[in-house]
C-alpha cells in the first residue's frame, strides 16, 4: 500500500497561499499540548474513528486530509487507517512535528512539560531492564527473564514498528490529562 507524503514545508506553502487543509495531529494529547503545528487539530492515533473524522470535515471534501505525528509512523498508522475504511485521499506529513519545528513553522505551544512518547518508551524500557539486572544479581538470576522480555518486546517493535510499551503508556493519565476538549473531531481555525 503507497501513502502519500508532503513535506513540512510543501504543507505550509499550502497552507499559506490559502488552500483549505485539514490537518490532523495523530499524537498524545499530552504531546500535542507541548508542541504542534498551528492549525492542527488533535484526534489521538489510538480514539481515532475515520467516519467521524470525515462527517466533520469543514473543508471541502475533494481536498486531502493531512496527518501529522511526531516523526511520521503514527501518521502512517492513521493513513493506513483511512485507507482501510476506503478514503484514500490521506497524505502523511514527512518527518511530522519534528520536521515541522525544524522547518521553523508556526506552532502552538501550552508548555505542558509532557515528555515525548518515545522518550517515555525509552525512559520506561531503559529502568525495567535496570530494573531485571540489579534484582537479578541481588535477589534471583530469575529476574534476568525481565530484562529479556523488555529486549525482545524492543526486538518486536523495531521489526513490526508496533510498540505494545508505546500504546499503553499513551493511555496513562499523563498524556491524557491536557485534552482539555482538544480531542474532539470539531475542526479547529488555523492562527
């Protein structure tokens, strides 16, 4: 299956020269508070519901939906998505926010302080197989298979880009609790 990509530059030129876009931040609530791109509104990868994406749209319905994550995998994920669920007019923006603030584009910030999810991911991988090795050496060489799990579960998510980790702490209260009625389908006017 082929997605289409634009760049985060290509993006705002659109955007800029006025073509309605429909951008959509496939990120954490906690994420996207920290940092998106303005005019993003949110719709989180893991509550995303397609038809009710599409009976929202303001901007006209022949015009491509834009999806934007962090680096572009979730954004892929979503395109996937709507592919599946039969709209293929979906273009995943190349290199997501990162890009997007790279680029220097506009972006709107909360300062909510919310660390990347894939830094939790690594924050949360890196302790647990600090964790198995110390009880392994001090309490049972049965703790080692802790630290084993976590290295195999990486090995898995490198190989399928599907992070088990990664989905449940999306779900932590933590990157929930800046929605703030952000993660409604209801377009957001670009600034």
């Amino acid at each position: 299956m082929s997605i289409a990509t634009i760049s985060a530059a290509e993006l705002a030129k659109l955007i800029q020269s006025g073509t309605p876009c429909d951008l959509i931040d496939v990120r954490t609530p906690g994420e996207f508070a920290g940092v998106h791109a303005a005019g993003a509104r949110l719709v989180p990868l893991d509550a995303l519901d397609v038809q009710a994406v599409l009976a929202s749209r303001q901007a006209a319905t022949d015009q491509p939906i834009y999806l934007i994550c962090k680096a572009g995998s979730r954004g892929k994920k979503a395109c996937e998505k709507f592919i599946a669920a039969g709209c293929t007019n979906v273009v995943n923006v190349d290199g997501g926010t990162d890009a997007w603030v790279a680029a220097g584009l506009p972006v709107e910030r909360s300062g909510s302080g919310v660390i990347a999810l894939d830094r939790q991911v690594r924050i949360a991988a890196g302790s647990l197989v600090l964790l198995g090795v110390l009880l392994a050496w001090k309490v049972s060489a049965i703790f080692i298979g802790l630290s084993a799990f976590v290295g195999a579960g990486l090995v898995f998510a490198g190989i399928t880009d599907t992070c088990g980790m990664a989905m449940m702490l999306a779900k932590m209260p933590w990157n929930q609790a800046t929605c703030a009625g952000a993660c409604s389908c209801s377009p957001r006017k670009p600034a």
